[in-house]
C-alpha cells in the first residue's frame, strides 16, 4: 500500500468508528464494538473495514450483518468527510485478534493463579501500596525514643 492509501485508510478507519459509535441505533451491533483497521485498495474503490466484536458467536455475526446492513449509510457519513471523487465501498469483515489475545491474557492468568505465581506488575503494585501505607503510618505515630514537642 502507497502512503495515500494509508492516510486515507486510517482517516476512514476514524469516520466508521465515529458512525458506529454516533450515528447507528441497531441493537445488533454490540456497545463494544471497535474498529481495528482499514485496507483500502490501490484505485480507492474498496475499503476492507476489519472490526473487532466482544460477545458470543451469535452477538458477532449478528453485528456483522448489521453493520453490513448499514455499509450505504456509513459509507454516505464517510463521503460527507471525505474529499475524494468517489467514496470507496465498505466491506466489513470479523477481525479475531483482539478476541483471541484477550482469551490467551485471561488463560496466561488462570495458569499462573493456580501455580500460585502473581505476575511481576501485580508484586511492584502491592510493594508500591505497602510503601504508601508504611509512609502514612509514620506520619501518624509520634516519634519513638527522640524528643516530643511540648503543646
């Protein structure tokens, strides 16, 4: 891909996410539903939307068929944006990737919270909050063995 079908992908990319998200009311398309790339090709008349859908099998294939359903309409809120002669045709498809990292994140977890090992970010955090709560005990308790202020 040119670096114009690159700009005009990532600027398309930014137009369905704000149509989705502002301008659609189908219940099928899911409240997390996000745009995870744009492919337009090298004449501009096809753009490959690739989104990515949380929810079961069902709930992503029928989000899928309602942003399909409202590929002309999108494609219209694109064109009012855009400034080329022609506005490339949105063909959405399923993007897996976020669903599939998501899924090995959680399974990494669940491995790790039955060997009983805390990941290294989880030990910095609680020794970074035991830190904190020891410097507000300090500030609380009057000095041991050293001269107190009289009142």
């Amino acid at each position: 891909m040119s670096r114009r079908t690159d700009r005009i992908g990532s600027l398309i990319r930014t137009l369905v996410a704000e149509a989705i998200q502002t301008h659609l009311s189908d219940p099928r398309i899911a409240p997390i539903t996000s745009v995870t790339g744009v492919q337009v090709s090298e004449d501009l008349s096809v753009a490959r939307v690739a989104v990515s859908v949380m929810g079961s099998e069902t709930e992503r294939r029928e989000c899928l068929r309602a942003l399909r359903s409202a590929a002309g309409r999108i494609r219209g809120l694109v064109g009012e944006e855009l400034t080329l002669r022609k506005v490339p045709v949105l063909v959405f498809r399923l993007d897996d990737s976020v669903r599939r990292s998501f899924e090995i994140v959680q399974t990494i977890d669940h491995a790790m919270q039955e060997l009983g090992v805390r990941p290294e970010w989880e030990r910095e955090d609680a020794a970074d909050e035991a830190a904190e709560d020891g410097a507000d005990n300090k500030e609380e308790r009057p000095a041991e063995g050293g001269a107190q202020e009289d009142a």
